[in-house]
C-alpha cells in the first residue's frame, strides 16, 4: 500500500526490442518506413509481384535507400532468439532477406516506373527540336541574311 498519494506501482516494463542495427541506420530506416505507410508483409508482397501490388516511384526510391546490406542481412540472420523481440527495422530486413535479388529488382522497377514519364519528356523535346529543324529550313528571312553573308564574304 502505498504510503504517499503521489506514489504508485510501477508499471509493468514493457518487453524490450532486440536491436541488432546500428542505432543511426535503424532510425534512418524507420523513418523511411514511417513515410512508405506499408507493413513489411505488405512491402515484400509489392517487390515480389509489382503489377498486382503497386509501390511508387517515391516510395520504390526510398526503399533503395534502406535495403540491408549482406553484412546486415548476416547479423539478423544469425539472431537465434525470439523473433518477435526483435525490433520493426530487424523485422523489416528479415522480410527483405526473403526477396531473391532485391536491388537489381528494386532498380528495374525504379525504370519501369519512371520510363513512361521520361519518354514523354524526350518525345516533347524531339517534337521541340523538329519543329526548330522545320522552322530554320523554310525562314525565307535567314536565307536572304545566309545569302548576303555569303556575298558579303566573297566581295572581300
């Protein structure tokens, strides 16, 4: 019984995350995690079939920033305890670690994603370029300047 009314029980200490990440790279990530607004299930579920489940570019850019590397990949791997323990960027890399070719197939998605908006960008620009080519071929103006130049040069 406590004997002050400002006293009470402490609580019960909530289960610790096992963190085997450095702490700068686990808060990089999850921030990064934070912005992607998926579950990690739901995240392996988008890499693995990208046509029925789609991430955009954004959030396919940001996850090229945080995938693990191998050395991380090894550490969580080797993890022998509780699983669930572990905290939600360990969790996330071991759902990573499942996905065959994880960087060339987040890489090929980024251009897949952006390949439709830079073609149209090149295909303005060529139609800008072609339309200039046209414009200087048929400038009856630039002909006649062209042609007092040349005249121009050959009195002198």
């Amino acid at each position: 019984m406590p004997t002050n009314l400002g006293e009470a029980k402490a609580p019960a200490a909530a289960p610790k995350n096992v963190q085997l990440i450095d702490v700068k790279r686990s808060n990089n990530v999850s921030i990064a995690l934070a912005r992607l607004r998926k579950s990690n299930d739901e995240l392996k579920a988008c890499l693995l079939d990208p046509d029925k489940h789609v991430l955009s570019a954004e959030q396919v850019s940001a996850m090229l920033n945080i995938i693990p590397t191998a050395d991380e990949i090894e550490t969580v791997r080797e993890y022998a305890g509780d699983r669930e323990a572990l905290g939600k960027v360990e969790q996330l890399f071991l759902v990573l670690a499942d996905v065959d070719a994880l960087e060339p197939r987040l890489k090929a998605l980024q251009t897949t994603l952006n390949y439709t908006p830079q073609a149209l960008a090149l295909s303005e620009e060529l139609t800008s370029l072609v339309d200039a080519c046209e414009q200087v071929r048929s400038s009856k103006a630039l002909l006649r300047l062209l042609e007092r130049v040349l005249a121009l040069g050959n009195h002198l």
